[in-house]
C-alpha cells in the first residue's frame, strides 16, 4: 500500500482505530523480525515499509490528540 493512500485511510479512523492499527502493525514488525533473524524473509524492505508505516500511524495519533486538546 502507497503511503499516501495509507494515509487518507488512517486520517477517517478514529482513535482507537488507530491504536489498534498500531497493535497490528507491530504485531506484523515482530513477525517479520523473526523471519529475518531465521532467514525466511526474502523481501528485506517489508521492514522498512512496516516500520515505516507504524511511524505514520504514531504521527497520526498524536495529530488527532493535539487537535482534540485544541478544540
């Protein structure tokens, strides 16, 4: 998935949503860790883009918090 449209599908979630897109993303982080460390991965950059991703969904989530506090 583009980070683009990642984003428009994020930014319509609440946050608890979000918060449990966080739990999955991280869920699939340490899966993907463990293949690595045993040699199974064989595309490298899914944890970029999962680590990445969780980055986009922390932003997103302090965002939605500021602007709550703000209005």
């Amino acid at each position: 998935m583009k980070s683009s449209e990642l984003l428009k599908e994020l930014s319509g979630k609440s946050l608890d949503e979000l918060r449990e897109k966080l739990v999955e993303l991280r869920r699939q982080q340490m899966t993907l860790r463990m293949q690595l460390a045993t040699g199974q991965l064989a595309q490298n950059d899914q944890v970029r883009n999962v680590r990445r991703d969780i980055a986009r969904v922390k932003t997103i989530i302090t965002q939605t918090i500021k602007q709550g506090d703000a209005a």
